[in-house]
C-alpha cells in the first residue's frame, strides 16, 4: 500500500538535495549583505515604492527577525519555494500519464485514490529536508552575525510554512490531473501560485481589494507576524490545511473520473 509514497521519495531525494544546497548558499549570500541592510534599513525602506513595500510588507529591517521575517521569508519561502512545491506537484500525475507509466501503475491492485494520496505524500522528503537545513543554517548565522534571534519563532516560521507549501503543491496536483501535457501543467501550477502572490501584495495598496488578498493562500502566512512579533496564527494554518484538504479532493475527484 506504500510502495509508490516510497518511490517517490527515493526519486525526490537527489533534487531535493540539490534545492537545498541552492537555497541554502541564497541564504548565506543574503545573511551576508545584513549588516550593510541593516545599517541603511531605514533608507533601504525609503526607497522602494510602495506597491514594492506593500509586496513584501517591509518592517525592522535593522533587526535580524525583521530581515529574516519581511525580506528572506517572503523572497524564499513564500515566493520561490511555493513556487517549486507548485512546479512539483504539477508533474506528479501528468508525467506519468504522458509517459504511459500510468497505466502500469493502474494494472496492479491500486486505486487511482490511492496514487494522488501516495504521491502527494512523498513531498515530506523536500518538506523536511529543506526546513530543517534551512533552520540549522538560520539559526547557525545568527551566531556568526553575533546577533540573537528566538529559536522557537525561527522554528514556528519554518513549522507554519508547512500548511502554506501543502496548499502550494496541491495547487500544481490540480492542474497535473487536469491538463494533459507535463509542462503546461507544471507552467500552470507556478503561474497560478505567483499570481496569488501577487494579487495578495496589491490588494493590501487598496482597501477595497482587500477582500481578494484573504482569497489567496499566501495572505494565511505571514512571516514577519511570527519572527518579529511572535504571533503564531494557527488558526490560518488550519484554512490553509482545509484548502489543501480540499484542492486535493477535487484533484482526486477528477482523477477518478478522467478517461487515460
């Protein structure tokens, strides 16, 4: 019942060591330029425009909660990796439909159910990998950079971007089930992740837009709530839990019911 989760996450281990190398050197080379951010936060923060500011919700960057909370966390993890969770998950059904390996998988005793499930599933080996890597290499620079960050609100801003990637990723599942061709789908699952990103940052410019920003996923996680104020919104995580509870029944649904 659990051979496809497994080999799925045996094909997910070389890539997702890679993303994290890749990541995690974006990382040093932004803990790097801290020390010039934070001397010139405040001209730094003057700068921007404020649809640019209003994108990234820009707040104590002198302070590493604040350059980590409103700089690195919406760069990396909102943004690039809800975009990779997305490009991920978009391959995940119709690459295998393209390549006919489907049909294999759907000869032997397993329901299509089954298949979403299990290879949904396997995205705890990037989940972990990158959080915890990340995490170590946060929480090790702020040492190096000699200043203190609270290690469980560094830890909460990793444990509650969880629900965030999940809704990301299922985002990508759908459009895998939907779409037959492997690019277009992955294209699709990105392009729509960016573009809630982005609807999310505008809308905060107007308040009669606002309304379009609580239908986005990234409006339900907000680093810099979490690292510089230490506010952890569980009850965002558990909408965003619900919607990727949901994006991924309809993804099954579908599924079922699509003719291979």
């Amino acid at each position: 019942m659990t051979a496809i989760v497994r080999m799925e996450s045996r094909n997910l281990v070389r890539g997702t060591l890679v993303l994290t190398g890749v990541f995690g050197l974006l990382v040093v080379f932004m803990l790097a330029v801290f020390p010039g951010m934070a001397a010139e936060a405040e001209t730094i923060e003057q700068a921007f425009p404020e649809h640019v500011a209003g994108l990234f919700g820009f707040e104590e960057l002198h302070t590493l909660e604040g350059f980590l909370g409103s700089y690195m966390f919406p760069f990396i993890w909102t943004l690039f990796l809800g975009i990779y969770f997305a490009y991920l998950g978009g391959g995940m059904i119709a690459g295998d439909i393209r390549e006919r390996r489907m049909d294999l998988l759907l000869s032997n005793p397993v329901s299509r159910e089954s298949i979403v499930l299990q290879k949904i599933g396997a995205i705890w080996v990037p989940l972990v990998a990158i959080n915890v890597g990340l995490f170590v290499l946060l929480y090790a620079g702020s040492f190096v950079l000699e200043e203190s960050i609270d290690p469980v609100a560094l830890a909460m801003a990793h444990l509650l971007s969880v629900p965030y990637l999940l809704v990301c990723a299922a985002i990508g599942v759908l459009m895998s089930v939907v779409l037959d061709r492997v690019t277009s789908a992955q294209a699709a699952g990105l392009g729509a992740v960016f573009m809630l990103w982005l609807l999310d940052g505008l809308s905060e410019m107007d308040p009669d837009l606002e309304w379009v920003g609580d239908l986005t996923p990234s409006r339900y996680y907000d680093p810099a709530a979490i690292l510089i104020h230490e506010e952890y919104a569980f009850g965002d995580a558990a909408i965003l839990l619900v919607t990727f509870v949901v994006l991924l029944a309809i993804a099954t649904v579908y599924f079922v019911r699509r003719d291979i």
